[in-house]
C-alpha cells in the first residue's frame, strides 16, 4: 500500500516534468529561441507548481477523491497539451498566452498532488520517513523523464504521442488509486467511467496522432479547403468558394479572382508580337490557363502541354468549376496534353515551336531550382527556331530581385537575348517574366513588340505593356549570377531574399 | 483514516476473476495492435545479395579440376580474365589499338567488379564505387575516355576541359549532420572552438602545400595516377608512417579534424587512420588537382548507378567479347601459351582457352587459387599476395517512399553523420531534374568495417542475420533521419568480403607491390591493387598499361 502510494509519486513526477519539457520544445518549435522558450516555460511551471501547493491547503474533505480527479485531470489536459499546442497555433492570436496558460494549469494541477499524496500517506509513515521516502521518488521520477524525453521520446515517439501516452500514464495512477482505496471514495463507479473513458480517449489519440498531425496542417490555409488531394508528385489543395485560390505543395499557385492578369501577362506580349505564330509548347501550367489565352489566338494550330502530375491536369479538364475558369482549355481539340517530367520530354523532343511558354513553381528549392539552370534552357534552346519566342515565370523581381536578374544572366548565358518585364498580380505582388529569343548574328535590331492582340482582353493593351518594361532602381539587382547545376546560385538567392522578406512581415 | 484491507477477499471472485481475463484480453490485443502500427521496421524486406561466393569458394577449396585430356574450346591472342575497370579498360584499350582477337571472362553476371550496379522499379543504383573526381591533367588515359564518353565536351586550347552539367555532380554536394542539425559540406564548421578552427585551416594549409609541390624530377608531389609520383625521398618516406603518426608529429589533435580525416581515410581505403600510409592519406587529399570551365576544383563526376554508368558504356563497346557467368579455375603459363579453363556457372560446362597473352585483371589474391604451375619447373613464390589487404565493406541500397526530413540545410547528394561508424549516404536520383518535389528514391548506404581486422570483419559480415544489419543501419540513419523507419520500402544488402584495397604502411612504395608489378611469362595484370589505391583512375590506367604491354609483345 504505502510502496505503491510511492510508486505513484514516481510516476505522477515524470508525467509532471514530462509535460514541462514537452511545452518547452513544442514552443521552440514553433516559436523559435529555444533558451528564452525553455527558462521562461520552465520558470512559469514551477511558479504555479508552488500555486498548486498553496491551494492544496484548502483540500480538507474527500482528499482521495480530490486526488483522483487532480489525476484524471492531469491525464487530459496534460496529454493532449501538445495537440492542443500544434493545432492551436494556427487560430490563436497569441499563442504564448495559450502556452502559459496550459503551462500553468498543468503546473497547479501537479503542485496540487504531492502535498495530497503526503496527506495520504501521513497515516501510514513516520513524517520525517513521509518526507524523505516521497521526494526521493519524486526526483528519481524526473531524472528519468528528463533522460527518457530527448533519447527516447523525441526520436521513437515524437512530441505529441509522447504527451497521449504519458496522459495514459497519469489516468492509469488514478485508476489504480481508484483501486486501492475501492472502499472509501464517494461515486466511485462514475469516477471509474470517467478514468476509463479518458483511457480510451488517450490511446485514440495515440495511435491516430499522425491523422491528428496532418489535420493541423491542413489548417494553415486561412479559407475553407474544397479540394484537397495528394498525388504521388504534390499536394494540390484548393480553397475558397466562388472565388477560389490553387495551393501546390502550400505554395499559392493562382488567386480566381486575379489570375487573368498573371495569365495575360505570361502570354499576350509574347504571342502577340507572333502573328505567324502555329506550334506552341507550355511546361507546367497543368491548370490549362495559359492554354486558355493561347486558344485566343485562330493562328495558333497546336498547342503542346507538358506538366508532370495527371491529377492535376484530370482536375482542370474534368471538374466543372475549374472548366469554367480555363474555357474547356485542356480539351480543346487543338491542345494535347502530355503527362511527363519536362526535362525529360525536352530531351527526347524533336519538334520545333514558335513559342514556349516556361510556367514553374518558384524556384524554391534544389528540384525545382534545375528548373531554372543553363542545362535546362540549353534544352529549351533545342526546340525553337531563331525567330520563334520563349517566355518565362521568374518570381518577383521586387520581393527577389537578384533572383530575378539571375534567371535573365542565365538566359543570357547559353545564347538567349532578353527583355525582362513585370507586371502587378494582387495575390502576388509585382511579379517578373522574361521573353526570350535565339536571334541570328544579323538580328541586331532587337526585339520589336508587334501589339496584335486578341479582343476582350482585361489587362494587357499597348500601353501597359509599355509600362511592363520600365524597372525602377528598387528592381535592379545588386549581383548577377548564372544558374547552373553544380552551384544552384537562383535557389541559394531565392532562399535568402524570400527569407528577408519573412521577416520584416 | 482507515486502512483499506484485503483480508475480506483474499479469494478471487469468478466475476474478478473473468472481468481481469477480458482486461487482460482486450489490453493484449490493443498491445499487439500498437506494436504492429509502430513497427515499420519489422515489416520491411531485407534482400541479402553480394558477389557470388559459391563458385569463388570452390575455387578457393580446389574442388574444381580440369579432366587432362579437355580439348581446346577456342583459341585467343589475348584473353582478359576480370570484368572490372580494370579488365574493361584493357578491353577498351586493345580494341582502340585494331586489335579484335580478344575475349573478357568475367564471373558474376554482369560486368562491373567493384564498380558493379543495381536497378529496381525507382531507380538505379550503385553497390559499390559511385564517383570520378575530374581528370588531372596527367590522368590522359582518363580524359580520353571522358572525351569518348561525352563525359568531358569540349577542351579548349590550354587544355581546360567543359564537362558535360548533367553528369557533375548537382548543388548541394555534401551534408555533414552534427550537433542535430545537417551543415553544408563534409568538412566541420558548425559549433567548433577557435583553436579547432584553426587547425583544420592549418591542415588544409599543409595539404594544399603538397598538392602544389613537385619533387626534384620535375614529377608532382601526388599524381594520379601514382606512378607517376615524384620519388623523392622526402615524399616516399610518408609511406613508412602511418596517417595517425603523421597528424600526430604535426601537432593535428583536434576531434573535429581527426574524426574527418578518419572519415577520409575510411572512405577511400576501408581502414582508420592508423592502418593507413600516411603518403596514401594525403595522397587523398592532395592528389586530386582537376579543373573544369563550369565546375570549381573539388568537383566530381556522378550518375545514379555510381560508376556502373561507365561500365555500362565500356559493356557495350566490348559486347562482342566479353563471357559472363564464367569462373575461371585454372590458368597454366605454357612456353608458347597461356591456357585458361573456366566453367559456365549456368550450364556448369567447362570450357579451355588457348591465348598467346594473359591480362589477369582480378584481385591479386584470387590468383594462387586458379596458378596451377608446372612441377616440373621451380615453383613461383606466391606468398607475397597474402600482403595485400582488401578489407570488408557492407553496402547497402535501401529503397524509400521519399527522402524523410532532417534538421538543417537541405538534402544533398552525399550525407554522412558526425561520429558514425559509417560513411553515410548517396542519394540515387540526387541527379534528376524533375518537377516532382517528393519521390521514391533509393539511397546507398556504405559501411566498411574497419574496427577490427580484415578476417574478423569478414566473419562478421557473413556471419551477421540480414535481419540485425537491417536493424543497426537503420538504428545509425534515425540519426540524421529520426522517422526514416516509416519510409523505407525495402533494403538490399550487398557485402564485399574483399572490397578496395588498403595502403597499409609501407605498401606503396615498398617490395610487396614491387612484386605485383611484375609480369609472369605470358600473363600481364592489372588491377587497382597494382597500385595499392582503389579508384577508378588506378583502375582504368593499370587495364590500359597492360593492354599497352600485351600490344609491344603481339608486335
């Protein structure tokens, strides 16, 4: 009786420091500033551990019952402390007042129950053996905890099965508690429906704390998600309702409601100055956009579309929503789409176009930074003739202006003579593209707009492409870089200048 | 406050009782139901493959003999016994040179040797040597096959060399994880002491140093191909220490710096620093002096199945003349001919060949076993072989849904872990160019084991469970990978009893590969333990010199 009693403060201590380092490294995570995170989690726990003991005092009735329920309590706030923290970071204002709150009830909660635990025993024990034999435990308790939390929880568990299970731990201390003293606890058979229930609970939430996991991500989007799936080459998730927004792998890809101005942008001063224009090849852009202002044009015969994932291309060519907004682009007889790794295609391409239309994430990361390299647009190079055109997505060259540049010196650098213009996307920013072409040695006289535009366009006219062309001085770069394979200057740029951005914001 | 007490049921009720046996029940199977959702691992295939041993050990034992009175199946000018760099590039070479009587024997069946290479529905993969660092200029043999590869694409009039981008190796290069988190290159730089800083700049200094030297016969200080080495004393006298004594007469006692020249010297020889000649670990580092127009200097050439893309190309080239499945088990150097017999491991028919010259191009220590020399003549004293040491390595190509995440910089095509008794990792599909950002891949795990000697190695090697190496390689991943357990497909397993060759101290420049350089009557060899460095410019340029041999003598 008394050794299990003893027991129960060995666990009832790990548990208690268990929740402490778990906040702790829930809040670095999150917060950043792992040493201001861990002393003031730590700091504010033990003040209200003290908080915890104070109040005990006022227990005078029914301690064991008290006991029991500051167990169960512990169990449920404590093991779900750090679903709660996970997914509550997206929808609180403050996160730090909900993490010192959950730190502090947790810390009163565990204050509440050696003292109580001392009040049971002190019929059984001498006070000074009550004293020594109850603490000893208790620190040996968090010694372990705090071995066990980096060595094994962390890495085996993770944070938030760590926090199920040692919720578990404390339930399964109030049920055998619960036992012990069967005979002179009050409602005893609703306090043993309540542990058992937690139980379950706990566990649920132990062996689904992936889905649990995942759910909280998907909570990042601000809007309601209407689709959402995962191909075996991205998450595509959309979201919103009559106005809806693309996200790739989270990354937004077009806002509805002011895509037409990113889409005009990309093609109509290119193809407009190409009135013989006949064969145009666009890689990426499986949602069928640009295909949608290319099929504006009656002189263009084939439209070639390669983007990797069927799952997006079957969504923009089969859901009514989405057929809408592209104008049935991607099944238009004159459009073939090809589901295949771009760079792959080009090399094996042995056609010839007079317009490519280069449509890809963002370079923000190492696969898609190849995307972007000299070996890439040497390929690109491979399937146009010297008057045909190429125009290129290439970030923004106000939030990335070096990266910007950077993918124009690339350009450049394999033979491709340039004009970089900009245009202003709501949902974006400012946002740059590159038209470029082969020339011949004679094509001294540059590239000359041809304005042939198709009627009912929104955006892009004469005059506003004037205005695309004008780069004020916070658009010049301040390196030039070439991109290619072995260095992957554009990402290490892209990382570092989207980064700043990150921050001020 | 009473005491609870037990004493008015110390009987078990029948309904404790059953209530207890359902508890008891219910909490079993939520056990088991736990334990099989959590354990991936368990349920991950582990295939157990490597270099076929059955017939190599037959060999071994002499249990093959050839019947006295077997006919001759086929007559040769040269026969190449070994399907390795080493025997490809003799094969490449002859051919080049107009010279299309030859035949390549080669064991397993397929070509490649230490340079052999898988595929699986993912991708492919290498099992052994998976990178060329860029030619120096005084490897020509090598420029020349680049240059016939397309490896290298153009050379412009100071003979600086453009390689072709899809083959060198993509940025990020290296990752080295430390202190929890990745840094880039393998290199340590995050967390150091100034004075540890300052010592790997120091040693860096000492290395460049060397790499620029020459010695007094105008050679460079370390070329590659070795051979051609200076020879002064001064350099040659490295070899009699070992890498550990050199770092320590040189005040070098940093941990971060020692680890990483451990790490070198495990990489490249299979052995630790101080099993190693400390002429063969600088040899390392300041051998390589190759530059590229669009590379820096340190780069290296890299496909997804490691250097069996050159095989493969050489393969084809040579695919007329080359036998696999063929375990050669007995050469006799006659006056006028050398003759081989070897049996078709599929058919296990034997077969003899008659061949004016031999290029033996098979580890040294395979020949004793297949020599039968002539009683009537003195013997040829083979015991110098047992001098040669090719310590043990365990490769393994482990398959996964996709790269797992990790702490720190992004994921790069070497990763090693600071203080692991492995190499790390290759990434297979690292060369890729795809718009997928997450995909199946399959990563090369390397592991040499070189705590402990050779024999022992072996024995652990062969003797260990695949279900135990399964479990501590992924044990030493979750390091840098902590949830790699929930990526994994399935691992192959493909240990080298014998893998490269080591430099132990003295081995260079001393008798025993004196010994190895010499011909025997009519057979020539070839093989990276001529030169007592493994890779692939040793390799390719002792094939090439022997060819070069047999081609002075056929004239």
């Amino acid at each position: 009786m008394t050794w299990a009693l003893l027991i129960t403060a060995f666990v009832i201590s790990t548990c208690g420091l268990i929740y402490e380092l778990i906040a702790g490294t829930v809040a670095s995570y999150l917060l950043g500033d792992s040493v201001t995170q861990f002393s003031t989690i730590i700091g504010v726990y033990l003040f209200f551990m003290g908080v915890g003991s104070f109040l005990s005092k006022y227990v005078e009735k029914n301690i064991i019952l008290t006991f029991v329920q500051v167990e169960l309590l512990v169990g449920l706030v404590g093991g779900s402390s750090a679903t709660i923290l996970f997914f509550m970071f997206e929808y609180v204002e403050n996160f730090r007042i909900l993490l010192y709150s959950l730190v502090g009830i947790i810390g009163v909660l565990i204050g509440i129950e050696i003292p109580l635990l001392m009040r049971i025993l002190k019929g059984q024990l001498e006070f000074k053996d009550l004293v020594s034999k109850v603490f000893t435990f208790d620190y040996v308790g968090a010694l372990l905890a705090s071995l066990v939390f980096p060595l094994v929880l962390v890495p085996y568990l993770g944070l938030v099965r760590s926090s199920f299970l040692f919720g578990i731990f404390n339930v399964l201390v109030a049920i055998w508690t619960l036992h012990l003293f069967r005979k002179e606890i009050p409602w005893l058979n609703s306090m043993r429906t309540i542990a058992f229930t937690l139980v379950v609970g706990l566990t649920l939430g132990f062996a689904f704390s992936e889905k649990l996991v995942k759910m909280a991500e998907t909570t990042s989007y601000h809007e309601h998600i209407i689709y959402s799936k995962s191909s075996p080459y991205q998450r595509i998730v959309i979201t919103g309702g009559k106005r809806f927004k693309l996200f790739l792998n989270g990354n937004l890809q077009f806002n509805s409601q002011d895509e037409y101005r990113y889409h005009e942008a990309l093609i109509h001063p290119a193809l407009g100055s190409l009135p013989e224009a006949k064969k145009v090849l666009i890689l990426g852009g499986g949602d069928g956009m640009a295909a949608r202002e290319i099929l504006k044009y009656p002189q263009v015969e084939s439209i070639t579309l390669v983007d990797l994932d069927p799952a997006l291309t079957n969504l923009f060519s089969k859901q009514k929503l989405f057929i809408e907004l592209n104008q049935d682009s991607l099944n238009s007889p004159r459009v073939k789409v090809i589901n295949k790794d771009a760079f792959v295609w080009l090399r094996h391409c042995k056609q010839k176009f007079d317009l490519v239309v280069v449509d890809f994430p963002d370079p923000s990361n190492f696969s898609l930074g190849k995307l972007y390299t000299d070996t890439f647009y040497r390929q690109v190079k491979k399937v146009v003739n010297p008057d045909s055109l190429v125009v290129i997505q290439s970030t923004s060259p106000y939030f990335a202006r070096n990266s910007f540049w950077c993918v124009v010196s690339t350009l450049e650098s394999v033979g491709f003579k340039t004009i970089p213009y900009h245009a202003y996307v709501p949902s974006f920013g400012d946002w740059g593209y590159i038209i470029a072409w082969e020339g011949g040695a004679s094509d001294s006289a540059g590239f000359q707009f041809g304005h042939h535009y198709p009627s009912g366009l929104k955006y892009v006219s004469k005059d506003s492409v004037a205005s695309m062309l004008d780069f004020p001085a916070d658009m010049k770069p301040s390196v030039r870089e070439v991109n290619k394979l072995n260095n992957q200057s554009l990402v290490h740029l892209f990382e570092a200048e989207w980064d700043e951005y990150a921050e001020t914001f | 406050m009473p005491k609870p007490s037990d004493s008015d049921d110390t009987r078990i009720k029948r309904s404790t009782f059953l209530k207890g046996l359902i508890g008891l029940a219910i909490a079993g199977g939520t056990g088991k139901f736990l334990y099989d959702r959590y354990n991936t691992l368990a349920h991950v295939p582990v295939r157990l493959l490597g270099p076929s041993m059955d017939f190599g050990h037959m060999v071994r034992d002499g249990s093959l003999k050839l019947d006295p009175n077997a006919p001759v199946s086929k007559k040769v000018k040269v026969l190449i016994i070994g399907g390795g760099i080493a025997g490809l590039s003799a094969g490449w070479w002859l051919k080049k040179e107009g010279i299309e009587d030859f035949m390549l024997l080669e064991l397993e069946g397929k070509t490649g040797g230490n340079s052999a290479s898988g595929e699986n529905r993912v991708s492919a993969y290498p099992r052994g040597a998976h990178y060329i660092p860029l030619a120096n200029a005084e490897s020509t043999y090598v420029r020349m096959l680049f240059q016939e590869l397309g490896i290298i694409e153009t050379v412009d009039a100071t003979g600086i060399a453009t390689y072709n981008d899809l083959y060198l190796c993509h940025d990020p290069e290296e990752r080295l994880f430390k202190d929890g988190s990745f840094q880039e290159g393998l290199v340590p730089n995050r967390g150091l002491r100034p004075e540890e800083k300052a010592e790997i700049e120091r040693f860096f200094k000492v290395i460049v140093d060397y790499r620029n030297r020459r010695g007094s016969d105008g050679k460079p200080a370390f070329a590659i191909p070795l051979d051609l080495s200076s020879r002064d004393e001064e350099f040659l006298a490295l070899d009699k220490m070992s890498m550990e004594q050199w770092l320590k007469q040189n005040n070098f006692s940093a941990r971060p710096l020692l680890w990483y020249v451990d790490y070198c010297t495990r990489d490249d020889y299979g052995a630790k620093p101080a099993d190693v000649s400390a002429w063969a670990g600088i040899h390392y580092f300041a051998g390589r002096r190759g530059r590229a127009a669009n590379a820096e200097q340190n780069a290296v050439v890299t496909w997804p199945q490691g250097n069996g893309f050159v095989v493969q190309k050489l393969t084809e080239k040579l695919a007329s003349h080359i036998t696999t499945d063929a375990c050669v088990f007995h050469i006799e150097s006659k006056a006028d001919a050398v003759r081989t017999a070897y049996i078709d491991r599929k058919s296990r028919k034997t077969f003899l060949i008659e061949a004016d010259h031999l290029i033996f191009a098979c580890p040294r220590f395979i020949l004793p076993r297949v020599l039968k020399q002539d009683a009537s003549k003195k013997s040829i004293d083979l015991d110098y072989v047992k001098e040669v040491v090719y310590p043990p390595w365990m490769v393994a190509n482990i398959t996964l849904r996709s790269l797992p995440p990790a702490r720190g910089i992004a994921r790069a095509w070497d990763n090693v872990c600071y203080l692991s008794d492995s190499l790390g990792y290759v990434v297979a599909t690292h060369q890729n160019i795809s718009t997928r950002l997450s995909s199946p891949t399959v990563i090369t795990y390397y592991y040499p084991l070189a705590d402990r000697r050779p024999d022992n190695g072996r024995m652990a090697l062969y003797r260990a469970d695949p279900e135990d190496w399964k479990e501590s390689i992924v044990e030493d991943l979750m390091r840098m990978h902590p949830t790699i357990d929930r990526y994994i497909e399935s691992i192959e397993l493909w240990p080298w009893g014998h893998g490269m060759v080591s430099p132990g101290l003295g081995y260079i420049w001393g008798d025993t590969r004196q010994k190895l350089l010499q011909d025997l009557d009519r057979i020539v060899f070839a093989h990276s333990d001529m030169s007592g460095i493994s890779n692939f410019e040793e390799s390719q340029y002792r094939g090439v010199e022997a060819a070069i041999k047999v081609k002075a003598q056929l004239s």
